[in-house]
C-alpha cells in the first residue's frame, strides 16, 4: 500500500426527516445563504422544509445553479454573498448546487478572477463554511473536498480541490429523492460505479480493505441497477445515498493507485457536446478498458469473480468489460457517442485536441494515456 494521510470531516445527517436537524448544525448567529437549482426543491417540500428549519436565522437565497455549474452563473451568487456579507452557505440540490457552492465558498473570500481558482492561480486556503442538503446521490460532492465548475466562454470544465470546501454536514435524506426523474437516477447509479472503478480497476497493491469495501460497494450498486424499478422504495433509496456517498468520500482510494481518466476525457465531452456527466463516463469507459486491458487485466479479472461472478477463463478480463457494459446498456445509458447521435468522425481529434489544451496529456493510474491513446480510446467509443 501507499502512504496516505485520511481526513475527512463532514459530518453525516442520514436517514429520513433529518432535514430539520440544519437547525442544531449552523450556528445561529449566521447569515445563510440558501443556493439551488432550477426549482426541482420547491416541488419535493424541501425548501419548506429548510424554509421552517432556518426560521431563526436571517437568510438569502440565490437560485438557478444550472447542472454542470457555470462561473458566469456562480459570480452573481459572490457578488450576493459579498454584498449580504453572508457567513454560512446551504447548498440543497445536487452534485452541480453543491459544486457550485463550494466555488462560491471560496470565491467569497477571494478578491481576484474566481476563475483563478480552476486555472490553479489562486490555491484555495479559506472558504466560507457550507453545508448541503444532498437531492441526487450521484457524485459525493456533499463530503469531498471537490469541485467541478465550467466556463460557458471558453467551453471548459474544471475542477478544484481544497479541504477548506469541505461541507461541515451532508443531509443525506432519501425522501428527497421522490420527485428524481429515472434519468437523473440511472445517472447517479453509474457515476458512483465508475468512480468506484476509477479508484479500483487499476493494479492490485495487496490492499484487502479497500478491495473489499470497493466490491462491496460495486456489488451494491450492481444489485440496486439490477432492481432499477424498485427506485421508488426507501430502502433502495437509502442503499443508493450512502454508496454513491461511499463511492466518492475518500476512503476507498486511500493507499491505493487511481485512474480518473475517463473523468477527465469525459469532462471533455460535457464541455464540448452538453452531455451529462455520467453519460459521458458509460460512453469512455469500456473503451478505455478494453484499450488499457493488459494494464488492467489482473483486476479486471478480480472484478470478474467477486463482483459479477464470471468463472476464472483465460479471456475473464474481456468478459468482465462486455458485463459492465451490458449493466449500463440494462438501464438505457449510452455506450458508443453513435447512442447520442454523435457521428462526425473527426470527434475523437477535437476533443483530443481540448485534451491536450487543459494538459490532459498524462491520463491514468500510470501516466500512460497519452493523447495518443486518448484517440483510440474515442475512436474506438464512436
Ligand atoms: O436544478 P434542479 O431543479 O435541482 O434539477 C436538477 C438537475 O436538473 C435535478 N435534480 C436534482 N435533484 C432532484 C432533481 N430533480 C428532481 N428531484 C430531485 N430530488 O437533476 C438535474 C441534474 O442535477 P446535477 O446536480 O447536475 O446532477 P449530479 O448530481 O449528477 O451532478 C453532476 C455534476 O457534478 C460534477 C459533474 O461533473 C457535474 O458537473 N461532479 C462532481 C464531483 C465532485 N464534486 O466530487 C465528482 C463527479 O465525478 C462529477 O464530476
Ligand atoms: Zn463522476
């Protein structure tokens, strides 16, 4: 195993009407600022919900946070917290309000270009505090210490990372969960499987607990895909809010090699097409396994056995790709670009070409997708 140093201080509210508890958890002297999205918490009560938890508090609200969060958006929100001089930040909504915020955290207390803070010219050391309502369990940004903001000027998604945009709390509340069209839940349902992956099918370090708890975790959502038409039972929503939370909090990748490429070429194509984010994963994915397969293959194999059962065959790798695609194709996802009707050849070089711009040049748990290698992994996708 590598050396690691674990952190994580977000503090989880879990379970069914836990929403009011936001009252025991932000001191009271703040002044919030309430952000969301497009208005999908006005039809599931949980903005009257936080409206009755926060009856004591002077709050604000600033809404319209748009999925895959745009900086030209998230400035109007610093300028309002700058102006009401606001000292908590609530983000209800999903992983895009909750990434959103984190940014308008920082930027809060920054005075130069926020968009500094993607490009790495501005480290993030102080942030306003937040917390968040979790509405769509998908991406564990509601206790990560990550951010993804893209800039609708120049078609670029970027990401940040610092322990300051922790959120204190995570309201992780299934009932939220009712009003979620069955896109938006296959969605979460991949995210959290491919960012387990990105944390796993790598090379094997010995390391048994986090093996473990990853197979678990795939097999959860393995179970939960399978019974993608139990999504309206509590407990289904419950198993789903904690894994995809689990799938992306920390702990899984400690000590362990990581991938992200398919992240991070799929940023790529959200940036570039407007394409949800977890569509674009399903999309790279197994091309990029099948492309790293000799890197990957003792655990992909590994996968094979614990996770989807396959008996040990000389060809179990291959196998075990053709059963992760077939999982994502059981519940409608695209996993060629032709499923999104995109067929202009010279795809794969463009979006090489803003690979290579953001210096994505150095993929994978080994540094070796090249760009090279990026346009056959997106040849092979089309
Ligand atoms: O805006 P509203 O009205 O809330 O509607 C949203 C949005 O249209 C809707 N929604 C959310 N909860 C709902 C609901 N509709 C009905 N009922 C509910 N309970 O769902 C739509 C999509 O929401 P969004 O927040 O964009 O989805 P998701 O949680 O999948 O977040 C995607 C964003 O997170 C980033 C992605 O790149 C993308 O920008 N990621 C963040 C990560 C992180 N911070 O660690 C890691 C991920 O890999 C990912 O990159
Ligand atoms: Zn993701």
């Amino acid at each position: 195993m590598m050396k690691f140093s674990y952190y994580n201080p977000t503090r989880i509210q879990f379970g069914a009407n836990t929403i009011a508890s936001i009252a025991t958890l932000i001191p009271k002297e703040s002044k919030v600022l309430v952000t969301y999205g497009g208005g999908s918490i006005k039809k599931n009560g949980i903005y009257d919900q936080v409206k009755d938890a926060l009856k004591d508090y002077e709050w604000h609200e600033f809404s319209g946070i748009e999925p895959n969060p745009l900086v030209e958006t998230l400035d109007k929100a610093v300028a309002v917290a700058k102006e009401k001089k606001i000292d908590f930040i609530l983000a209800v909504g999903g992983g895009s309000v909750i990434d959103g915020s984190k940014y308008i955290a920082a930027a809060a207390l920054y005075d130069g270009e926020g968009w500094d803070i993607l490009e790495k010219k501005h480290i993030v050391t102080k942030a306003l505090p937040l917390g968040a309502i979790l509405t769509l369990p998908a991406t564990a940004s509601e206790s990560n210490p990550t951010a993804v903001i893209s800039r609708k000027s120049t078609q670029t998604k970027l990401a940040f990372s610092s322990s300051a945009v922790y959120p204190k709390f995570a309201v992780l509340d299934p009932s939220a969960m009712v009003t979620l069209p069955e896109r938006q839940i296959a969605n979460g349902l991949v995210d959290s499987f491919i960012h387990t992956c990105e944390q796993y099918l790598t090379y094997p370090v010995g390391a048994l607990v986090q093996d473990g708890y990853c197979e678990t975790l795939l097999r959860t959502l393995k179970h939960l895909i399978e019974r993608f038409n139990e999504h309206d039972d509590l407990l289904w929503q419950e198993n789903l809010m904690w894994a995809a939370n689990q799938g992306l909090s920390g702990l899984i990748g400690v000590g362990v090699p990581q991938d992200w490429a398919t992240h991070r070429i799929g940023h790529e194509l959200t940036a570039m097409f407007g394409i949800d984010h977890a569509r674009t994963l399903t999309i790279v994915q197994p091309a990029l396994l099948r492309e790293m397969i000799s890197d990957k293959a003792a655990k992909l194999s590994q996968m094979g056995r614990n996770v989807f059962h396959l008996p040990q065959t000389s060809d179990i790798a291959e196998k075990t790709i053709d059963a992760i695609e077939a999982l994502y194709r059981s519940i409608g996802m695209p996993v060629r670009f032709s499923d999104c009707e995109i067929t202009d050849p010279e795809t794969p070089a463009k979006l090489v070409a803003a690979l290579k711009e953001h210096n994505m040049i150095a993929l994978g748990e080994k540094g070796n997708i090249t760009p090279e290698i990026s346009e056959k992994i997106l040849t092979k996708a089309m």
